[in-house]
C-alpha cells in the first residue's frame, strides 16, 4: 500500500452533532457516543452504582486486575461490579486463613459474613461502610482498620485500603482492596 493510500484511509469525516437527538451532552469527547453510560444487566449491583455493561471492557480490566494482585506481594483482593469476590492473591491467604482454592468466588455477602468484619471495639460493620462498599458506593477509595476472623478461626486486626476501577468516573467495573495484619501493639 502506498503512503498516499495509507494516508487517505487514516482520513475519516468527522460526525457533527448540533441538533441531533444522539449529540453528547456538555463535557463529553464525541467518542463516548460509542459508549453510552449503562447500568448492570441487572438494576441492583452489590452497592447501587452504574457499571459498565461492555462485557470485554470489563472482563479486560478484571483480567488485568486479578495480573496485578497476582503480581502484589500485598494481600490483595478484587471484586467485580456486583460486588462478587472474583480474586484474591496468594498474600492474602495467611491473613485471611483460607486459599482461594479453598473459598472460590464468594458474592458480596458471602465475603462480607465469610470473614465477619468488625470495627475495632468488636461492632459488626455493615458492607456498605466496608472500604470496598465506600469504593464502590462513593467512587472513590477508602481506608479503614478492621478486626476479621480468618477462615483458620484465628482473630486478626487488619488496615484495608480499597479503591474503585473505573472506566470512566461513572462507570464502577469493579475495585481492588489492599490489607496487611496490623502489628501486634506493645
């Protein structure tokens, strides 16, 4: 192929939108017409947020996800965008007390109630106000101290940093939760 026709391919008229009913709202680059916010296939996500509906943008950034924990010498969760336990390394293992080998996925109350999560005076603290909750719920990422008991029935006091993954600031397609055992105190 010739430069010239390499050239004259790579040329494509731009789509104008004034006055078309599929013109982007304010704030949006014409190229999200292609990908319109959506929400889960089902209404009811494990936190309430709109999620991506493009199932290769999702399994690609979940696939993605899952390399990096596995990479982490952090114990590291991910979570898809219904909330369900889609991985967690092999890190994450001694302070959780059980393999992944061993659990498997978990759905978002299933995790939640698998480890019994508690505030450090010993309150249960409700899924939403778990840091992958507020990642999830808020978009953003949250950090907070918990006591867990792990699935080898020995209590552990963690530090949980969770954050969202997001293909866009309104779409969640999942979140990643970092934790380590917090020291003994002296």
């Amino acid at each position: 192929m010739s430069s010239t026709n390499a050239a004259a391919m790579a040329i494509r008229p731009v789509r104008r939108f004034e006055g078309s009913s599929d013109a982007p709202s304010a704030g949006f680059h014409p190229r999200d017409v292609r990908y319109p916010g959506r929400v889960a296939r089902s209404p009811e996500t494990a936190y309430g947020r709109p999620v991506a509906v493009d199932d290769q943008q999702r399994e690609l950034i979940l696939i993605l996800a899952r390399d990096l924990t596995s990479r982490l010498a952090t114990a590291a969760f991910v979570v898809d965008a219904d909330g369900t336990l889609a991985y967690f390394n092999e890190a994450a293992e001694p302070v959780l007390g059980a393999s992944y080998a061993e659990t498997g996925e978990l759905p978002a109350g299933g995790w939640a109630t698998e480890w019994d999560p508690r505030d450090l005076d010993g309150a249960p603290v409700p899924l939403e106000q778990l840091p992958l909750g507020i990642a999830f719920r808020e978009g953003r990422p949250a950090h907070l101290p918990l006591c867990i008991q792990g699935g080898d029935g020995i209590e552990r006091t963690i530090e949980v940093t969770a954050f969202p993954l997001c293909a866009r600031p309104d779409q969640i397609l999942g979140a990643i939760a970092v934790f380590w055992e917090r020291p003994a105190e002296s």
